[in-house]
C-alpha cells in the first residue's frame, strides 16, 4: 500500500506545480504541450539506447486515444476557466473521478465493499464541500456555460479511465513505451493549437513546461504502479479526496488564502472518508 501516500504526493505535487506556473503568468497550453513533450522525449532516448523503440499495435492504439484524450481535457478546462467562474470548473474536473470509479466497478467487476462504497460517497461529498464556492455548478448561466464544464468533467473522467485501462488492456510491463506514445500525441496536438491561434511560446514558459514534464514523467509512473496494484475503486476516491485536502492546506498555508467553514468541514469528512475506505 505504500504506492498510494507516494501516488498522492507525486499528484498533488504535480497540481502545485501548475499553480506556481500560473502565478507567473505563464501561458498554460504552451507549459502543457511541453511538459508532454518532454516525456516523450525522455522515454524514447531510454528506449532508443536500449534499443526497443519499437511498439505494438496495441501500445500505439491505446496511446493515440489517450494522448488525445489528455490533451483535450487540459485545453478544455484552460478554455473553460476564460468563460466560467474558475471554481464550476475546478468542481467538475474534481468530481470527474465519478467516471474512473463506476467504470471499474461496472465494466471491470472491481471489488467494491459497502464500506467502500460508503468512503467513496462520503469522499465526493467532501469534495463537493471543499470546492470553494461550488454552488457555482448551480449558477452556470446559460447553456453554453453547461456544455463547456460538462465536457470538462467527460474528458477529465475519461482521461483518468484510460489510466485504469493500461491494465486492462495489458500494458502494464509496457508502461513507458504507453507514456511515449501518450505524450508524444498529445504533445503534438497541442503544438498544432499553439500554431493555430499564432501563439509563441516564451522561455520562462518553456523552461517551466519542461521542468513540469521531468516531474510528470515519475508521476505517471507512480500512479500506473499504484494502480496496478489497488482496484480503482478505491484509488481514485482516495486520490481525490488526499489531493484536494492536501491542495486546501497548501492554499491556507503556502499560498495564504482563507478557508471557509465547508471547507474545513469538506476536509474532516474527506479523511473519515479515507480512514473508511482503507
């Protein structure tokens, strides 16, 4: 079990990461689409030197979806918090871990106790609560608005699925040719944004995406081992609620921000709910 506390430091690291970048002012698909690159990279110079750049069918497959898939969920949330209130958003791709969790149970017969399955709700509670201003989701406006975080939730959820289906699908002892091709697509979709909408990366910005893809490239790793040995049934409600009580703290005491009351209450429920669970 000690692969989950490393997953959920490795996750929440990576959040922090994105938050500092953004308070610098850096152009968030450009950071993406380089930290994607930049596992890419990696992964094929360690796989070029020992020779086995080569990959299957079915690596190549499940990576063009999901390197697609990755890189449409972040330039849909980057659009989405342009034109809707920033914590609508952030609540959907939150809760998106809905998706992952009912797809193990449903699809792939994980097991899943009443007492987990009691966690896992007291868990989207909690995360609903320590959302800040999550009424938000109530408040959206008019139906575009809907649409836009809708699709933010579907893709973060699916996203986090195609995580949980590297098992499934029998790549787990070729999880870092998966990663190349998965970064390698959705590197590549992203430079074709910034192209299109003529945007030219900077150097802080580049430095700063690659910094963020040497990270990303253990975290993924971490996360793939993990979940290769937890059922997602109990990874992804636990990763949720861990990251975002671990992202309340940091905002409290590293960025100095306020902490409501639900927030404080979402963040006692969070750990009864993690306690449950495990």
């Amino acid at each position: 079990m000690h692969w989950l506390p490393l997953a959920f430091a490795m996750e929440f690291g990576f959040g922090q990461l994105f938050k500092w970048s953004e308070h610098r002012d850096h152009y968030a698909p450009v950071v993406v689409s380089v930290n994607y690159l930049v596992v890419a990279g990696l992964l094929a110079i360690y796989a070029l030197s020992r020779g086995e750049l080569a990959v299957d069918d079915r690596t190549l497959q499940l990576g063009l979806v999901t390197g697609t898939v990755f890189i449409c969920s972040m330039l849909a949330m980057t659009r989405a918090l342009t034109l809707v209130k920033a914590s609508a958003v952030l609540t959907a791709f939150r809760l998106a871990l809905v998706v992952p969790t009912a797809v193990s149970a449903l699809v792939w017969n994980e097991p899943l106790t009443e007492l987990q399955a009691a966690g896992a709700l007291l868990a989207l509670v909690a995360l609903v609560l320590m959302t800040r201003d999550a009424g938000a989701l109530l408040h959206l406006g008019n139906t575009r608005n809907l649409a836009l975080v809708l699709l933010v939730f579907c893709l973060q959820g699916t996203s986090l699925t195609c995580l949980r289906w590297v098992q499934y699908a029998g790549l787990g002892g070729d999880q870092p040719k998966f990663l190349m091709v998965t970064g390698l697509v959705a590197g590549s979709w992203g430079a074709l944004y910034l192209l299109v909408n003529r945007r030219r990366p900077q150097k802080g910005e580049l430095a700063t995406g690659a910094g963020i893809g040497l990270y990303n490239l253990v975290a993924l790793m971490v996360i793939l081992t993990a979940l290769s040995k937890v059922p997602g049934t109990v990874f992804f409600p636990m990763m949720g609620c861990t990251v975002v009580v671990l992202d309340n703290l940091a905002a409290r005491f590293l960025w100095k921000e306020r902490l409501s009351p639900a927030t404080l209450a979402g963040i006692a429920l969070a750990l009864a709910a993690i306690f449950i669970t495990l």
